[in-house]
C-alpha cells in the first residue's frame, strides 16, 4: 500500500535512509498528533491531566517553559485584556472626564471620592483589577467612586489637601476649580 510521504522515512535510491529535515520532521509528528487528536476526542486531555498529576515536579517545569518561550504573546495578551476590562469600566462609569469633560481613555482614571481608595480596596481585600471586574460584570455605576482625568484627579487633591502646596501657592489662579463639585 502507498504510504503517506510525511509518515514514513524515506530511502534514497540505493535503500538507505535518507537524513531528515527536524523541521520537517516535528511538523509530520504535530500532523500525526493532530490527526490521532481527531480520532480519540478527550484522550489527549486525559493523559496529560494524569500526566501532571504523576510528574508534579516536570508540569511545573514544562509551565515555566511554555511562559518563558511564549513570553511576549501572553505579556500581549494580559496587556490587551486590561484594556477590555479598563475600556468596559471607562465606559460605564461615563467615558469622560466629570470636570473637565475630556474622554481619552489613556489618562481617565477611576478616582475615589474623598481619597483613601488603596485602604478601602485593602480592607475589601481586593485588588484594581477584581474591583474593576466587579464593576464590569454588575455593568452598574460604583458609588464613591467617579471618573477624572490625571490633571483633574491631581488639583482635586491638592484642593482636598492630600498634596501638599506651600503658602505661597494656597491661592494660585486656578485653571478650574475641582474640589466644590465632588463629594
Ligand atoms: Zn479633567
């Protein structure tokens, strides 16, 4: 019976074998598994789940590999699904500035009335990230929570005076007054 080219070795015209591409050869081996894959659904699966659960030592290893080798893609990845999670909050919390009015997402910041933001997330034992998909999924509008752009989240704590300014800037002409409209 004719055989498949990639499955078998081939021989030069004397009979030998002939040296193989690695590459070549990987990519047949990948076709193969993907193909016994198709035949025998979930055994693949299931061998590696016993796999891991024999080998701790390795499957920690062969994790750590697939991290290191797969680097940029996932650090792309995670980099990418803070943005969903930031742009889905950003936009239920109104998508613009509350003083100023400005709505580009890069310097919006989700700002807590009143400060003291990292105490509250600590005692709640959550971090930026779970209160962000917290807010995500109920798709409400947090209280004691409203959106400001960096220079508006700034003047508002000079004004409520978490920053300090010398005397002589107490009374500088503001540009626009932050403080009496928030909380
Ligand atoms: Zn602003």
């Amino acid at each position: 019976m004719m055989q498949n080219v990639e499955e078998t070795r081939r021989r030069d015209s004397s009979g030998r074998f002939l040296k193989e591409d690695p590459e070549e050869v990987r990519a047949a081996q990948k076709r193969r598994r993907e193909r016994w894959n198709l035949r025998h659904p979930g055994r693949m699966e299931l061998h590696r789940t016993r796999w891991r659960a024999r080998h701790p030592i390795q499957d920690k290893e062969s994790k750590r590999a697939y991290k290191e080798r797969n680097r940029d893609r996932l650090l792309l990845d995670e980099r990418e699904r803070h943005w969903n999670i930031r742009m889905g909050v950003l936009k239920i919390m109104g998508g613009k500035c509350e003083q100023c009015g400005i709505d580009d997402p890069r310097i919006l910041q989700i700002n807590h009335l009143n400060g003291g933001g990292n105490a509250e997330l600590r005692k709640a034992k959550l971090t930026n990230r779970q209160r962000d998909l917290r807010i995500m999924r109920s798709g409400l509008r947090p209280t004691g929570l409203n959106l400001l752009c960096a220079n508006c989240n700034v003047l508002y704590e000079y004004e409520r005076g978490a920053r300090f300014q010398p005397d002589s800037l107490a009374n500088p002409k503001p540009l626009y007054k932050v403080a009496p409209s928030i909380g």
